[in-house]
C-alpha cells in the first residue's frame, strides 16, 4: 500500500482507494484461502469478478423464463460471464488442485 501510494505521488497519478484497497483485500484472502502469494494481474482479475456479479445480478432481477431467451443482451451477458470464469479459474484452479494434493499426500 505504502508503495503504490508512493508511486502515484512521484507520478502524480490519480489512485483510487477503492480499487486499491480491493486489490490489497483480495490478496489477503487468496493469501489465507492458498497459503501463498498469487502471481496474477488483479485489473483482470476485478474485471472478471465484476462479470460474474453482473450476470448474478442479471440472474436475480430477470425472471428465469426470460433469462434463457435469445437476445443479443443477455447472449452478451451469458458470454461475459463465461468470460469471468475463465480468468477466475485461470487464477484459482491451479491453486485449489495444488492444494488438494497436499491434502492427499501426493
């Protein structure tokens, strides 16, 4: 935090605390959740978060019939989302397979 704060001062950059601090936040629960620090770029990352609440969103305000039907909106929303999960899981399956064979010894 102390560094890239420094860094936006040298820079005269504009920071935003709330994205800072949720870059910051989710690094410590990938941290507490694996054990370790994970390499992975978290504007990508927030990005893909922010897909899937989306459509979660989308999922909780739209009726179910309407949400399977075909329109450029929600095919739209259906690929973002399918998107989000890729970087998710791009980030934490390994991480969760790794763990898991720890778990069993392997």
């Amino acid at each position: 935090l102390h560094i890239a704060l420094g860094e936006a001062a040298d820079s005269a950059a504009e920071v935003r605390f709330d994205d800072l601090f949720t870059e910051k936040a989710v690094r410590v629960i990938m941290f507490v959740m694996f054990g370790r620090e994970l390499d992975y770029n978290p504007l990508e990352f927030g990005r893909a978060c922010a897909k899937i609440m989306d459509y979660l969103l989308f999922s909780i305000v739209t009726p179910g019939p309407l949400r399977v039907l075909p329109l450029p909106d929600f095919e739209a929303k259906r690929k973002a989302k399918s998107e989000g999960w890729e970087t998710f899981d791009a980030v934490t399956l390994p991480e969760i397979k790794r763990v898991r064979a720890e778990l069993l010894g392997a």
